[in-house]
C-alpha cells in the first residue's frame, strides 16, 4: 500500500478533546519510522491511515519510568546517554476518525494512544 501523505492545515479542532487510553500494539512497523504506518491496528480491527499530522517528540522525563515492585518513577541509566523518546502523531483513518499515536523510539515500536473526539 501506498504511504499516506502529510498534509499541511490540520482539519482537527485544537480544542477537541482527546480521550486518552493506554497504549496498545497498533500492529507491524512501517518501512520507514519518518511517517506513521499506512495501516493501524485500533480494538481489534484494522484501520487505513489516509492523513496524518506530526510528528511532535516528547523526550523523558515527561512520562517517567514506574518500577513495577514499588510504582515509583525511575529513569533508567541508559536514558542518560540514549533518551528514550516518543514521537507522536495526528492519524486520521478511512472512518474519518482522528486518532493519536506514537512510536517508541529507539525501539521503533508503534502504539495507539486514544481517539480525537
């Protein structure tokens, strides 16, 4: 499938309100990490990505590390040198739904993050 392409105005309301969920897998990697992949994986059904704004780095310490024995927030020693960071973008699907994903960098992991509603 062909990539989707950026677009320059964003048909998304600022003030929309973003109903946040924890991450979950949206499936395969893209061929390239530059541009979200051209299909998601969103609540148990495949998605078409037909636009897409971003992306926009969020760099630790803004989502800090929780230990799982005593949930305090850590940040690993290997963030020192290498930052874990997470690059988020604006999706819309063939639905016309405008979701927020990430990839998780270095890892190149991509995760879906809520709805734009």
């Amino acid at each position: 499938l062909p990539s989707p392409e950026p677009i320059e105005v964003a048909p998304v309301p600022i003030a929309g309100e973003r109903r946040e969920e924890r991450p979950t897998g949206a499936g395969d990697p893209p061929a390239s990490t530059d541009a979200p992949p051209s299909r998601l994986r969103w609540r148990s059904e495949w998605l078409e990505v037909c636009r897409w704004i971003g992306p926009e780095r969020i760099v630790l310490p803004w989502w800090p590390e929780e230990t799982e024995a005593s949930g305090t927030a850590t940040v690993p020693s290997a963030a020192a040198r290498d930052p874990p960071h997470r690059d988020y973008f604006r999706v819309e699907d063939h639905h016309g739904r405008w979701l927020w994903v990430f990839c998780e960098r270095p890892v190149e992991r991509w995760f879906v993050h809520g709805a734009w509603v």
